[in-house]
C-alpha cells in the first residue's frame, strides 16, 4: 500500500511520537514498508548553544540520532532509516517528506493558542506532497 513512511519526531516531546510511532510501525510491518525517522533541530538551538563551537552542532546531530535510534527501539522498528535536519518544523518536515507514501505524524488537542496561530500538523498536513495522517491521543 505504502512504500516509505515517515514520521516527525520532536525529541523533547514524547507525545509527539508515543503514539504516531506504534501506528507507523504497525502500517510498514504489515506491508513491509520501510520507515524513516527524522528530527528537527531549530535554528534557535544553532544560534543560542552550537555557534560557540566548531563542532557543537555536529555533536547535538549526533545526541539527535542517538535518542532516535533509542526511540525507535523502543517501538520495536527494525527496518528504519534516521535524519535530523536544521531548519523551522514545518516546511523542514514537508522537505524530509518529499521521497514518502505517507507521513504519520501525532495530533494534539487544539489549545487556546490555535485560534490565533496555525498548528504545525495542519502547516505541514497543507505541504506535504503525500498522504499526512494525525495519530491523535485518547
């Protein structure tokens, strides 16, 4: 059904992969998709810790792909790929997208805020060059 599946994860936000993860490894165990994993590293993080250093920001990519292999362990992924890219989360999403079937990705409850702000679900959900589907929590 799907060939490649991606799935958003914002590690420092559990609840942006404890339950989009499941559903994503349960669609490509049963079609033999492959999966991949990217995260996001803000810019405002390159600016405020990785500019000081020559090599800090290589080193924050590399906790990034350590706590993403962790994850997907975790979920019991097997066939996986990872990538962590710089840049602001929705239009990088869209981007890490552009070679998926599917992005699978957590929804949340629309808060107070999201009456004056578009979420970053629905920015990257109007992107996307593929089928985008919100794992929503109980």
């Amino acid at each position: 059904m799907f060939a490649r599946i991606f799935v958003p994860i914002n590690l420092n936000d559990a609840s942006s992969w404890s339950r989009a993860l499941p559903v994503a490894v349960t669609l490509a165990q049963a079609s033999e998709t492959h999966l991949k994993l990217g995260t996001i590293l803000p810019h405002w993080v390159s600016t405020r810790d990785a500019d000081w250093s020559w090599d800090a920001a290589r080193r924050l990519e590399e906790v990034a792909f350590q706590r993403l292999r962790s994850i997907a362990k975790q979920c019991g992924c097997e066939d996986f790929s990872l990538e962590a890219r710089w840049g602001s989360v929705p239009s990088t999403i869209a981007d890490m997208a552009v070679d998926a079937d599917l992005v699978v990705m957590a929804a949340r409850k629309p808060s107070f805020m999201d009456f004056f702000r578009t979420p970053a679900g629905l920015k990257v959900a109007a992107a996307a060059r593929c089928s985008v589907m919100m794992v929503r929590d109980r």
